[in-house]
C-alpha cells in the first residue's frame, strides 16, 4: 500500500520541526546505520531547517570564526534533542569526512538535503 502524498507530507514537517541540533564532533570511524550517533562531541549548534518539497528538506549549520580548537573535527550529527529533558535525544544521520582543522581564520558551513522516499 502506498504512502499518500498527505503522509509524506506529514513526515517532512514532521522532522522539519523536530531536527534542533546538529553536532560537530572530533570522531571520524565510518558512519554507518547501525552506529550510535555523535561518539565524540565538539560543540552543538541551533540549524536553520527548511522544506524544500513535499518530500525535501534542507538542514544547514554554521561554526563562526569565533569557534576553534586545537583537534580536527571529523563527523557531524543531525539530531532532536527534547527540550525538556536533556538526555532524551534521537540522532538522524551522521557523516563523517576528512579532517577539517577549525581555527579562528575559517568558517565551516555545513548543509544537507534530506528526502523522504517511501
């Protein structure tokens, strides 16, 4: 039976209002379905999430000249953190890539597009 159009829908604002953080992190193992997320947290950042389509959204974060540190981040989390209580959280997707070093001389901006297919 196919997902009504309604449906996919309802799942794309469904995510678009639950996606709040995206985390970089200093961890760079392969990301994989079954791996649990952010292993090594560098900092938390708010996204600007937007619908693209009934079936697309588009995730983007943004480390400022302000943010360093003295090792190379590896891996980027897409997650809902539950507001009112710290330890409920449910991460999405992580991507792990070539070491990045953040220094106070570059920014890093990090978008994604997510398609619901069903």
């Amino acid at each position: 039976m196919p997902l009504l159009n309604e449906g996919t829908r309802f799942l794309i604002d469904t995510l678009k209002s639950r996606i709040n953080e995206v985390v970089f992190g200093f961890d760079g193992t392969v990301a994989t379905q079954e791996d649990g997320g952010i292993s090594s947290p560098a900092v938390v950042v708010t996204p600007t999430v937007r619908v693209v389509d009934d079936n697309t959204l588009f995730v983007e974060a943004k480390l400022a000249l302000d943010t360093t540190f003295t090792r190379p981040l590896r891996e980027v989390v897409i997650r809902y953190k539950n507001p009112s209580d710290s330890t409920d959280t449910t991460d999405f997707m992580r991507y792990t890539y070539n070491s990045v070093q953040k220094t106070s001389n570059n920014e890093l901006h990090f978008s994604a597009i997510i398609e619901v297919t069903v």
